[in-house]
C-alpha cells in the first residue's frame, strides 16, 4: 500500500463513530472492537456531520417542488438516485434505481410484488442459489413458485452443471426466474455472476442477483461482461457509514413499465423465447433419425451421392429445427399465456399511496407514469438516500481494485491462523473465494460450545461484538452442518416443546480493510483464546434454557435505559460531547485485555471450586435431562440432541474428571476433526426417535411435496 492509502485507511478507522468507546463488561471495562459489519455497518463522523450541516437545515418533503427547500430536496435526491446508478453499472434508459424501505427485504418484496402483478407466480419455478438470506428465499415460498435448490460449486460459487441441468428439465415452464447471492453472509463465499448470468439468459430466465453481503466489498454492475441482470438488491445499513439507509433494488425498467394492450410489458425478456427456444429445438431434434418425418425419406431414398446425401440432410435438418421451433414457440406461447395476468392491473404500484397518483377523483384514479414515484409510495426516506449516496461515494474513492486486492490478503492470513487450531471450526469450503467473512463453531471433544457463549464470552473479555445465531441463512446453515430432513424434523418438533436451546448456529464477524494490524491480531488470538480456554467459563454464566441466551451469574453491568437519553431532550440541552476523540494505544488496550483473561483462565484452571462458587453437578439442573423431558422421550439417544457444553458438563469434567459421552448431532463440513467423531446416530435411529419425540407444528411451513403430504407431515 501506498503512504497515502495507509492515511486513508487509518483515517477511516477513526472515523467510525463509537470505535474503541469503553463499555462496561462483568470482568470489568473493555474498550468496544465492533465485528459485525455483515449484519450492519457502522456510521462515520464526516458523513453524519455532513449531512447535519448542510443537508438537515434544507429539508423538506420531496413531494413538493414549490418551495426552495422542497426543491432543494428533490435534486439532491434525484442526483443521489442518479449516482448510485452510475455506480451499478445501470443504464439510465434500461435501469431503475427503487429506493425501498426494509434494507434488502424490502427490495425483494417489492420486486416479488411487481411479478406477482405481471404473473401467476404458481406456475413459476425459481432456481435459488445454496446460500440465499431469508429475505430472498422465504418470499419466494409464500409466491406459491415451485422452488429448486441449486447446488454449491466444488470450489465455491453455483454448480453450473447442476443449475444447467435443472433449467434443462423446466424447460417448458411459463416462467423461469434465477436468483442468486453474489456472496454468502455466512462463509463470504463468493459467486461469479456473469457465467450463471448467461446460463439463466440461454434459458429465457429471469437473472436476479442479491449484493446484500456483497455490495460494499466487491464491484457491482447490471451489465457486467456484456450480459444483462434483470435486477439487484443490497442493503447500504451494511456499508461503513450506512446506518440510517434504505435499502435499494436496481431494476430493468420493462419489469415495471405498464403493459401494451396485448398485456406484454414492452421490452420483458422473455422466458419462452429467443436463446431458450434455440436451446429446447436442440434439445428436442437430438433424437436421431427417429425425429425425421415425411418427405425427408424419399430424399433420403432418392439422393444416393455424397453431395446428394449431404443436400438431404441439411434440408431433413433445416425442416426440422423449422417445425421444432414452431412447435416450441407454440407451446411456450400458450404456457406464457396461461401464466400472464390481465394488463388492466399492472400499472397499480406495489404499495399504493401518497406521491404515487397523477390524478385522484371520487370514483377514478391514475398513477403516475414514472416508475420511481409510482413505487416508492409515501414520504420517502430522503436523508437515507442522500446518505446512501454519499456512502457510495466513499467506497469509489476507496477503488474497488484495492478493496478486493486487499479483502483477499485479510481472508488468506485469517483463514490461515484460525484453520491451524484443531479446535476451530471454520465454515465453508476452504478452497473457495471468499470475503473476509467468518462463522465458526468451537469444538470440545465431540461437542461444541454453544454460539451464544462464545458470542458472550468474546464482548465480556475483550469488548469484540460479534454476532451468534444462524445469520437468517438457514438453509446454507442446514447444508454447512450436514442435517438430514429426520434430523430436522426432531429439531422442529423439540422447538415446538419450547427447547429453544438446542437451535442450531454459529458465530460470526469480519475483518474490515481498515483496522490496523495489531487490531486484526488481536481478534484472531481472542478467538484462539476461547478455543483454548473457553470451556472453563462456561459455569461462570447463567443459560436461558427458554431462549439459549447466557448471562453472567454474577450480575452483568447495566445497560443504559432510553430514559436516560430522553433527560437532554426533556431539558432541550445538547447532550454533554466531547470536542477530540481521545487517542488509543491500540496495541496496550489489546496486551491488557489479553493479559486480564490469562490472568482469570489461570484462576479458573488453578481454583475452580471458589471460582465458580456452584454445588456439586448432582444439584444442578442437567439441560439434557430438560430435553428428555420436554421431548416427552427418555431414551438416551435424546442426550446427542444437546450438542454443546454446558455447566454440568464443565463441572464433572473438572471435579470428577468424567468427559460427556454425547456427540453432536451437528457435523460441520471441511473439518477432518469433525469427521473423525463416530456417529451420534443412525438414520434408523433417527426415525425411531422421530416417531416418539414427534410434535404437530402449529406454526411451521413448508414448501416440499403435495398438499396432502404436508398436512399429514403437520405442516401448514
């Protein structure tokens, strides 16, 4: 890196609002490492002082122009949408940049609510990529699409093979729509877009990309290598300086321009014709001779020379590629027909309401013709989307070259250090390109350490805030732990008899391209430490066996009420702020945090009795018992359920020297340790206990098999 890239990048760390603020932990005062910047971004000084000198003292509802104030607004925003665009790569003629509400979730339902007015999405299939969030998947359930799940990449990204093949078999569906993540929130795996691009575009689908884990890392463009998305989605709250953004969906203008009279919109790629027609002509006339009809014969019979042969075949050939093409243009037609919905309708926005008519009568009303009032009803969130603006300003200036140049160094030494200790369990496939994203499991001989500890342990020792949980990627998350529908089916049973802590998960965090060196060794060496040390703590902490959540038994220092923060309100004072961000020795506040919990590991491992202060594991409450009896099941099989480390646990271990004779359900992916454990239980097994722990789900949904299957299964 350059001198000056360097003065940026520590610039930028120093800028981040709350960085190293000190917070109180039951260990005592930490100074704050925030980690979490895939689940959300942080703000910055300069971008919220900006906006509160110079933009805040203008503001006005956009849906006037009369005003100066009013129109001050509506060209700001109208230049932040315009900028954005040209930051995506959109085609002002082609492309709409929608600001929505919700992050990403709100882009994809206002795009999914867009089809749903132009199709029957029930006759729809959608091929959704092996590492979609929530937002993009759950959706697309409730659309009532068929959906179908495309394999990962033997070294990342999307089985192109497998996707081929699944486009292959729906061929002859009215409506084909790809939606992919561009990188997991998960494992920061990512995809190449172009090569599934094309492939969904052979097809006649639609190709629809979520940036959500991706946009403020990698180059985002609708028209990358030539080939055009019909839309993406991302959510800027994740970029530096994004809190306080909407979320943004950047669309083909022909997927929300109102209908000609034949019900068409004008320019909508089309899913029955042009390259997939070619494709399924191939696909059909491959049948060899059988595929000849008629009159080829008597050529056949007729031409007995070579050119005469060779003249035959290319007419046998051309006539029928000419009546394949015909047959498949009809039949794709009439399908695309049977799925189309009425043109009346389709001019209606999504969410219908302030700013999105032209015209209002008692009886009668009209939309607007453009696109970006008619969609975005209501006052929209104006200093978002000049924030969202600016926040894409400060990524162009950091280059996208170098950002990715230097994400790629970060997730090679982090991935090393971490990969190396036995007791880590990375993720992923450590082959695969990837963002400097991680999610890991602690092992403890055949078990782990739940993520909820882990998460805990990590913000009370050293002040690091990560994140614990399935990441609301739950399908990826199923496929990372290698869950069989059996084992799947008990797990939902025993969520519904409230044994919310055995749910599955992991811990999260990333390394951002602007912390220092010692900061970024600093949190591989807390992470390393908790593998090492970890186990000991548990009995220091309190779990909610009705939520999984851990607390530290000796009283955890208060978090601060909103009273509080209502008091300067209630008084109209300023709240009390210092003018210079004090200066942190970074390297002294880490050595101290690492010596301090040396120093309790020691105690904990020298001491444990008065440490700990707990009776003998005999009085305590067991969580494997709870489970049993919550499963209404007391069959020692049951025990494999509770697949990490608790108290009475630790407790025998350190007292008696007796180790857990429980082995997770849960096998992580990639890791040889894990893969040497022997099996906690058979799929025989599995069904026995299925049959026995088995609850109705009054709530669960699923999307798999007939009606009538799903009712007898219990879902609804």
């Amino acid at each position: 890196m350059s001198t000056d890239q360097v003065a940026l990048l520590q610039r930028l760390g120093a800028s981040e609002m709350g960085d190293m603020d000190v917070i109180a932990t039951p260990f005592g005062e930490r100074h704050l490492v925030y980690a979490d910047y895939v689940a959300s971004g942080r703000s910055v000084d300069f971008i919220e002082a900006t906006i509160a000198q110079k933009m805040l003292p203008l503001y006005a509802n956009t849906h006037t122009e009369t005003s100066h104030c009013g129109h001050q607004m509506n060209q700001w925003r109208t230049q932040a949408r315009e900028y954005i665009a040209s930051q995506v790569g959109a085609d002002p003629a082609a492309d709409v940049v929608l600001f929505t509400g919700a992050g990403c979730t709100g882009a994809i339902n206002l795009l999914v609510g867009r089809l749903a007015r132009l199709y029957k999405l029930s006759r729809a299939v959608v091929f959704m990529g092996p590492y979609e969030h929530h937002s993009n998947d759950l959706v697309w359930r409730e659309s009532g699409a068929k959906i179908v799940r495309i394999r990962p990449g033997k070294g990342g990204g999307v089985d192109l093979t497998h996707l081929k093949h699944c486009l292959e078999k729906f061929r002859r569906r009215a409506l084909l729509i790809g939606t992919f993540s561009a990188a997991s929130n998960i494992t920061g795996i990512t995809t190449e877009t172009v090569p599934v691009t094309q492939l969904l575009k052979s097809y006649g689908a639609l190709a629809l990309w979520d940036y959500a884990a991706a946009a403020p890392y990698m180059p985002i463009d609708m028209h990358e290598g030539g080939v055009a998305k019909d839309a993406i989605f991302f959510s800027v709250h994740k970029f530096l300086g994004g809190p306080g953004t909407p979320g943004v969906l950047v669309v083909k203008r022909s997927l929300f321009t109102q209908p000609t009279r034949s019900g068409v919109p004008p320019t909508t790629p089309s899913p029955c014709t042009g390259a997939s027609a070619a494709s399924d002509s191939a696909h059909t006339s491959s049948g060899g001779p059988e595929s000849s009809e008629g009159g080829s014969s008597e050529l056949d019979a007729t031409n007995t020379s070579r050119t005469g042969t060779s003249s035959s075949t290319t007419t046998n050939t051309q006539l029928s590629a000419r009546n394949t093409t015909l047959h498949s243009t009809v039949v794709r037609g009439v399908r695309k027909a049977m799925a189309k919905k009425t043109a009346k309708m389709n001019d209606v926005p999504v969410v219908p309401g302030g700013g999105t008519v032209f015209l209002v009568s008692r009886r009668t009303h009209q939309y607007v013709d453009d696109i970006a009032e008619r969609e975005e009803g209501g006052t929209p969130d104006i200093v978002g989307a000049l924030r969202a603006a600016m926040v894409f300003q400060l990524k162009a200036t950091l280059g996208v070259a170098f950002l990715e140049s230097q994400e790629h160094a970060i997730a090679t030494r982090v991935q090393t250090s971490l990969g190396s200790h036995p007791n880590i369990v990375l993720l992923g496939d450590p082959s695969a390109p990837r963002l400097p994203t991680f999610s890991f499991l602690i092992r403890h001989e055949t078990l782990f350490l739940h993520p909820q500890f882990v998460s805990r342990l990590l913000s009370d020792l050293f002040g690091i805030q990560s994140r614990s949980g399935c990441a609301c990627a739950g399908p990826y998350g199923a496929l990372l732990f290698q869950m069989p529908d059996e084992l799947a089916h008990i797990l939902f049973s025993l969520m519904q008899r409230k044994a919310l802590f055995i749910k599955p998960g992991f811990t999260r965090l990333n390394f951002p391209v602007y912390w220092s060196g010692e900061r970024e060794a600093f949190v591989v060496d807390a992470i390393r430490f908790v593998a090492d040390h970890g186990w000991r703590f548990v009995p220091l902490y309190d779990q909610c066996l009705s939520t999984g959540v851990y607390t530290y038994r000796g009283g955890a220092p208060e978090l601060t009420p909103l009273t509080d923060i209502f008091a300067d309100l209630a008084s109209f004072t300023m709240p009390a702020t210092t003018t210079t961000k004090p200066v942190v020795d970074e390297a002294s506040v880490f050595a101290r945090a690492m010596g301090s919990a040396r120093g309790l590991a020691s105690e904990l491992k020298a001491a444990p009795r008065s440490r700990y202060s707990l009776p003998d594991p005999e009085y305590l409450v067991d969580p494997v018992e709870v489970l049993k009896e919550l499963a209404g099941c007391k069959h020692e099989n049951m025990r494999h359920f509770c697949w990490f480390l608790t108290s009475h646990d630790v407790l025998r271990k350190v007292f008696k020297n007796v180790t857990p004779d429980r082995v997770s359900v849960f096998r992580p992916l990639f890791n040889n340790m894990v893969s040497r454990w022997p099996a906690a239980l058979t799929t025989k097994e599995l069904k026995a206990l299925n049959k026995v722990a088995y609850m109705e789900a009054d709530k669960v949904h699923s999307i798999y098999g007939p009606r009538i299957v799903q009712k007898l299964m219990g879902f609804k």
